[in-house]
C-alpha cells in the first residue's frame, strides 16, 4: 500500500494499492468546513467522522481493544449494534442526527 499526495506520478499505481494521506484529507475538510456557506456541513461531519475514526485508532494503539472489528463489541457495551456504527456514518454523510451518538 502506498500513501501519498495526490501528485499525478503516483498514477501507475492501481488504486487499490494507494491511499491520500490522511494529513491531506483533513486539510482538505478543514478548506471545505470554512469555505463556502452552503456546502460548510459537509466538511465539518466529514471532520467528525475523521475524528471518530481516529479515536478507534487509539483505543486500539492504547490495548483497548486487542482489533479494529472489536470496536463492534465496544458499540454493543454502549447500547449500540455495529450496524448502528454504519448507520452513523451513513448519516453523518448525509447530515442527518443520529451521528451525533458516535460522533459526539
């Protein structure tokens, strides 16, 4: 798996072999969270869907949770299915409420 910009000599590479940089995607939802009014929404969910990712990433760097599928177990503790989790992130795309329960 390569990481990297989005520099175009990177484009020999197949996509499911290459990631964007998550510093990148972040600066790029913190331009579109401050830019246009209309579209702001879209930035700032994707901003807190980065952030919610991110905190699972440390539960498990922390040994929290010993894998990343065990986050389904910590949902389930919360009284929430992983579906839910999904869910969440569906909406959070879509700017509905219910993301606010793992979003925060």
């Amino acid at each position: 798996m390569v990481i990297s910009d989005r520099y175009s000599g990177y484009l020999f590479i197949d996509l499911d072999q290459r990631q964007v940089c998550f510093a990148h995607l972040i600066r790029d939802f913190r331009r579109m969270a401050k830019g246009e009014k209309d579209l702001r929404w879209i930035g700032e969910r994707l901003l807190r869907l980065t952030q919610a990712v991110f905190r699972l990433w440390h539960l498990f760097q922390d040994g929290e949770i010993e894998r990343m599928q065990t986050a389904s177990a910590t949902l389930r503790q919360k009284g929430r299915s992983p579906n839910d989790f999904i869910v969440n992130i569906a909406h959070a795309m879509l700017g509905d409420k219910p993301s606010q329960k793992l979003l925060g």
